[in-house]
C-alpha cells in the first residue's frame, strides 16, 4: 500500500494524499474544511451510520439508513500482488440494500494542498482532476518543485457510475 485515506463517518474523504503517502494532496477538508477539497458520497437529509473494517483487510463499509432505506458504502485501495508495486486506485462502491434513499455525491478535489485551482473535467465516464493549466505553467516558471513525484503533474481521477437503481436513486454534484 502505498497511500491512505481518511474517511469520515459521513462517507467523506477528508484527507488523501495520493498516489504516494508522501504526495501532496487531492482532499484535505481535515486541515481546511472549507477550501481543502473532499469527496463525499451519503444520503440527502437525515440518517444514521455505522462504519466497520472488514476483518483483517484494509476495506472501509459505511452503513447509511434512514427513515425510507438502507445503502451501504464500500472503500478501499486494491493491493498489488507485488508489494512494490500496485495500482494506484481509491475505490468507493455504493450499493442499495432496502427502500429508496436519495443520495448525493460531492467531488471537490483541491491538488496541491489547495494552493492552486483545480479543474475538474468529464472524460467519458471519469472525472478528471488536475492543476489548472495556468496555475501550473506559473508554478513551473517560478521554479517551484514539482508537487508529484518524477516532475509529474498529478492527476487524480474517479469513475462515474450510475448509483440509480430499483431501490435507491442518486444525484451527483462536482465543483
């Protein structure tokens, strides 16, 4: 494993430095709620929750029910067969277990410690997170280390899946 990620209890990441632990940052709501990026996936309105590690696994499951439902929120970051090397991947998967919930989605990524915009773009069924191309030309101009490691501008990138089915419906914002 080459990184973590805070997830609060609300379904959250709150804190992420990726792909490496000593990366700066996509997510870090924990140091600045309000500019520091977070990543939120939890029902509209009120709720109760409950979070569990799986045992003796590295695999997050949050349980979301309210008054007309149930989903429950699976994370995790998938382990390489060679210690050395892996796939550098957060993985969040919602799944619908009783009733209907309405659900919401939150990406705000924030790279860099929030020092510079991010842009956040669609390609096809991913969201896209990078510097803004500006901010980025600046920083390099100015001689500023590279944030990422081997001079590489980060990117981070999340999957958009469809969380609409007979049980549950969903929403999803970005900003």
């Amino acid at each position: 494993m080459h990184s973590a990620a805070l997830v609060a209890s609300d379904g959250s990441i709150d804190w992420l430095c990726f792909p490496r632990f000593d990366s700066p940052s996509v997510f870090a709501a924990i140091l600045d709620d309000k500019k520091g990026g977070t990543f939120r996936v939890g029902p509209v309105g009120e709720y109760r929750r409950e979070h569990y590690y799986l045992p003796d696994s590295n695999v997050l499951v949050t349980n979301h029910t309210t008054d007309s439902g149930a989903v429950s929120l699976t994370d995790f970051m998938p382990l390489g067969d060679d210690v050395t090397h892996c796939d550098h991947e957060v993985v969040r998967i919602l799944r619908c277990q009783s009733g209907r919930v309405d659900m919401e989605a939150l990406f705000q990524p924030r790279l860099d410690y929030a020092r510079n915009r991010t842009e956040v773009t669609a390609e096809g069924r991913r969201a896209v997170a990078r510097p803004h191309e500006i901010d980025a030309q600046h920083a390099e101009a100015r001689g500023r280390d590279e944030p990422a490691p081997r001079g590489e501008m980060p990117v981070f990138r999340v999957a958009l899946i469809a969380w609409r089915c007979a049980v549950c419906s969903a929403r999803a914002s970005r900003s």
